[in-house]
C-alpha cells in the first residue's frame, strides 16, 4: 500500500488552566481518495483536530501540546506559519460549519473565491474570476454569472454552503476538511450536498475528513470511522465493521440512541451522565462514569487495540461478547 496522504499521531491539545487534554493521543491514517469520518457529540474534540491540521487554533488559550501530522511527508504542526498559508487553501482546505460566519459579508461571492485562487496559483483578475464562475457551475448554483456579483446575505442557506465548497475547491486540494458541512440546513438539500461532496471528491480523487454527529452522514460517506469521546479515539476502523460489530460501549450507545423510520413507538435510548469537562478527566477510560459495563480495570487507561481487519477499540471488556459470557451478563 502507498504512503497515506496524512499521518496524525499522538496529536494533543491543551486549553490554558486545565488540568487535562481537550485533544489527547489523537491517531489516525488517510490515504488519498479516502473519506474518514470523525464522529462524537458536541465538545469531544473534532472540531478542535481540524483547527490544529489547519494551523487556526486560537493560541492562546488552545496550544498543542505534542504529536505529528505528517502531509505528503511534512509536519504540520512544525511548520512555520508563512509556510503552512501556502498549503492552507491551495494544497489542504476546509469547509467550514455555518458559511454566514465564515463568508466575508461584505465582498460579493465571485471576489472571494477569486481571492483565494490569485493568492494561490498567481494569476491575474480575468483567469481567477473565469475561475470562480467555472466553480459556481461546477457546485452546481443556478444562474452562477449572476451569483457572481452578489453577496452572501443575497443566497440561501444550502446556496451559501455550496459557495464554501466552491471556494475549497477551486485549487484543487489533495486533502479536504468538512466540518458538520450539512448541520444547519433541511434534510432535502443536505442530501444534495453530500451527494455533490461525493461526486467531487470522486472527481478530484482528494482525500477527505468530515466531522460530524450524524451516524446516518457516516454510514453515506464514509470508508474510515473514528469514535471520539472526551478527546480520545475510543472506536475507529472501517465503516462497515464499526457499524456492523460496534464493540465499545460508547459507539454502542451512540447508535442506539439513533432514531429510525418505521412503527416502533420506544423511548430512544440515552447514555445516562455528561461528558466529564477538562478539569474533571477520570484517570482511566474517560467513558467509566457512564459506561455500563464498568470494572475496577476501567481505572487504568486502556489502551486502542487492533481486534482485526484494523478495527481498534480502547476498551478493557473487549470484544464485549467475550466478556459478557464471562460474567454470565
């Protein structure tokens, strides 16, 4: 097999004053192509991982604290930061959660995705606008010439986030980073989008990182997984595996607390308990206090291992069949 693309390994992230790691021994593999989807609820850490690749962490208060994240074989986290702007938007590029807060207001649409591809590839007014039209067509946005000369506040939701994707694209990216690309809009024109990602992507041959909380995005898109909670991969492997044999408590819960179309009428399913806030990490698994199948090992960190086929869980009750014969459970 060739080099993965990129290469993260033990990637830490610390916020000032707190005793433990938002991001901690984040690992993980990308090859170009593929698509690896980061998952977990609200505040575990997915987000902040792409912020760190991209070098846009707000430091201070968030530093990195240590690990690598070789790209085509150069560090990105030692990379000086006039280094890092040239391969930012050009070779790695990311879209962003709401494209209201991230578009300029007030530059009109064609400027801005022009913007990047003069600052990146060196051309004049005429070729970067020519350009930014022929991504607004690509997106497929109606009447793209119009959409040219107009402002952000002048489109749609679903309009604005094509527009995001149209700028991350435009130089033709070996890695992109999507983070929640479809959370703020309906369930119709999320479907487009994701299936514009994927025609994309297949197009361009680059290699993805979504980060999400909807495991219905993950099953769609994604040829990698990685279960995040409280900072730490807990679960990863490929999609059919992760969804198939779930094997840490906490992805188990995440799927059963997913709601599904049909007659059924029961209570969805929760995790009972919160996710512990920096000041409070336990000193082993970050899941105990929640978890049901807590023993006095669960003290200890467990470590992310291989069961197979690189499905790698880090938990002490793994393969949770196993342990559940064992305890009569």
């Amino acid at each position: 097999m060739t080099a993965p693309l990129l290469d993260v390994q033990g990637l830490g992230i610390s916020v000032q004053g707190a005793r433990a790691n938002l991001v901690d021994d984040m690992s993980f593999t990308l090859h170009a192509g593929q698509t690896l989807c980061i998952v977990g609820e609200s505040g575990c850490g997915k987000s902040l991982t792409a912020l760190a690749l991209m070098g846009l962490l707000a430091s201070p208060p968030l530093a990195v604290t240590g690990g690598r994240a070789l790209f085509a074989g150069q560090d990105l986290l030692a990379m000086p930061r006039a280094e890092l702007r040239d391969i930012r938007g050009d070779r790695m590029a990311m879209i962003f959660q709401e494209p209201m807060s991230s578009l300029n207001p007030a530059m009109k649409i064609g400027e801005q995705i022009a913007e990047s591809v003069r600052r990146h590839k060196h051309v004049g007014y005429e070729p970067a606008r020519a350009r930014a039209l022929e991504m607004l067509e690509r997106v497929r946005i109606p009447a793209a010439a119009q959409r040219l000369d107009e402002y952000p506040y002048q489109l749609s939701g679903g309009m604005r986030q094509r527009v995001m994707i149209a700028m991350a694209l435009a130089n033709d990216p070996a890695l992109l980073i999507a983070d929640e690309p479809t959370t703020a809009l309906d369930v119709t024109i999320q479907a487009q989008i994701l299936d514009l990602m994927r025609t994309l992507q297949a197009e361009t041959g680059a290699a993805m990182i979504m980060i999400t909380h909807d495991l219905g995005v993950v099953a769609e898109m994604a040829d990698q997984v990685a279960v995040m909670y409280a900072g730490r991969i807990v679960e990863s492997g490929p999609t059919e595996a992760i969804f198939d044999d779930p094997q840490h408590p906490y992805t188990i819960g995440l799927m059963s607390s997913m709601p599904s179309l049909g007659a059924h009428r029961e209570r969805l399913v929760t995790i009972p308990g919160v996710v512990p806030q920096a000041n409070d990490m336990p000193s082993g698994c970050r899941f105990a206090g929640r978890c049901p199948f807590r023993t006095s090992a669960c003290d200890t960190p467990p470590p992310l291992e291989d069961f197979g086929g690189g499905h790698r869980v880090a938990c002490v009750n793994a393969p949770l069949e196993a342990s559940r014969q064992e305890t009569g459970t």
